[in-house]
C-alpha cells in the first residue's frame, strides 16, 4: 500500500510537471541578455523586405566594444547571389555546433542571421532545459562582422564557413522564407527547442529540408549537407578545412564594417583548391 501510494504520488508529480511545460506561454519581456535583447521585425515591401533593428556590435577577446544596433536594412531577395554556411563548433563536444547564415547579394553586401535560444541575464544554456521549453526563441539579424567575430575573437572558438549549393532561385526563397520566419516569429513568440527548434533544424525547416538526426546533432550538420549535394567537395574533410576561416576573423576584425565584408569576400575568392574556388566566386 505504501509502495503504491508513493508511485501514485510520484506519478501525480510527474503529470503536474508536464502540464506546467506545456501550458507554459513563451514571454517577450524578461531580462535579457543584451546581445539578445531586441527581436528584430521584417516587413515586406514593394521591392523587397525592411528588416529592424540589425545587430553590429564590435568585439575584442575582453568583450563587446561597441553596442550598435542599425536603425534597419533593406533587403531585397531578387539581388541575393550566394547563402553561405557559418559553422560554430562546439570546443570538445564534436557532436554539437552553432550554425548561422550569412546572404551575400549581388552588390557585395552581406547580412546574417543567427537563432538562438534568448537566454537571460545569468542564463546558461543547457539541452535538456532547452528541450523543456525553458527559453524563448529569437531570430536575430546582423552584421557579418558582428556574428564572425563575437565568436572567433571574444569567445575565440574555431568557424568554418561553407557556400551552400543553391541555384538563384532557391537562395531568393529561402531567403524570403527567413524573413518571412522572422516576422511570425516577432507576431508571435515560441519557444527554443533542442530537438525540433534548434539553430539548425530551424534553418532546415526553412530549406524543405526533412528532420534528421544531423539537425539536433548539429555538428554534424555540415558533413550532412554535404552528403546531399549542398556542400561541395570531394570530401567533407577538405571543404571542411577550406572553410576555415577563425584565425583569419581575429586577424581582421579591426576592421570597419564595409571594408570587413569586401576582405572577408576577397579572401574567400583567393582560395585554391577548395570547394570555394569552382563556384563563380571569380
């Protein structure tokens, strides 16, 4: 009888648990961590898209230097000309990465997008809280600069950057759905989650990519792609090792942000025998 009633209870603690999760709304108003702080909207217009505010915060290995967010861009996807990859792995977890996007247009401008989960002044992340509907999603927009080098020269963790396999049509619709994405998101707020909205599986989703485990093992997220066709190479290994990209980040990341974006651009197009170097960059 004892027994019974101590499961009962535990069950009944359990059932109490669960539904405390799943009623549990997402909230737009708590104490954000500042580089997390503003969601950004996108709204359509007659030639193309108006995203706000665009992150371009400037970073030494101390921390943030400068705290900039721009007023806003426009973004056009009929001028879009290559989506790129930028691969953020996790420092002795080989099974986990952050991934982004970086959108390079015809006139050589750049802008990226990160997804993350917005965590709290004092939050950590974790992914079994992540999975448990303990933070908020945030779509947020950026400047290369910013993304490339809060993550090699503050954080000082290796990137490898990938150009995606996409015909021009693809890369305009895909980036019309993340702008899209990112003003649903802003309408209405969700919940990050480790298995099915993470980084990854978000930007997959995006795609009409099918869940694999790849997207919650995000790692492992490149050499995937590349098994389909959407990273180019004879081997993952090599197009991994010619997207390397970390030390070149620190060694530029003085610079301002146009001429940042024109070096990251030439020094991409420089490159010999890596997949970068057969895919009109020249």
């Amino acid at each position: 009888m004892f027994y019974r009633a101590v499961l009962l209870g535990a069950l009944g603690g359990l059932a109490v648990f669960i539904a405390a999760i799943l009623t549990k709304a997402p909230q737009t108003d708590l104490d954000w961590q500042p580089h997390l702080s503003i969601q950004p909207a996108a709204q359509e217009t007659d030639g193309g898209w108006q995203v706000a505010p665009v992150r371009n915060w400037t970073y030494t290995a101390e921390g943030p230097a400068s705290t900039d967010w721009e007023t806003g861009a426009a973004v056009s996807p009929a001028e879009v000309r290559r989506v790129w990859l930028l691969v953020e792995p996790h420092p002795g977890l080989a099974v986990m990465a952050h991934t982004l996007v970086l959108f390079e247009f015809g006139d050589g401008a750049l802008i990226g997008l990160t997804i993350e989960a917005r965590k709290e002044i004092g939050e950590t992340f974790a992914p079994v809280r992540g999975a448990l509907r303990r933070f908020e999603l945030i779509y947020v927009w950026a400047t290369p600069r910013d993304l490339i080098t809060r993550r090699a020269v503050f954080l000082d963790r290796a990137l490898q950057l990938y150009p995606l396999e996409l015909t021009p049509d693809q890369a305009q619709a895909y980036l019309s759905t993340m702008l899209a994405r990112t003003q649903a998101l802003a309408e209405r707020p969700r919940f990050y989650n480790t298995l099915h909205s993470n980084c990854t599986n978000e930007l997959a989703k995006a795609a009409g990519l099918g869940w694999q485990p790849a997207f919650v093992l995000t790692g492992r997220a490149a050499r995937a792609l590349h098994k389909r066709g959407l990273i180019a190479g004879e081997t993952f290994d090599g197009a991994r090792s010619a997207g390397e990209i970390g030390d070149w980040a620190r060694a530029n990341a003085g610079l301002p942000e146009a001429d940042f974006n024109r070096a990251l651009l030439a020094h991409l197009r420089q490159r010999r025998n890596s997949p970068i170097e057969n895919n009109d960059l020249d």
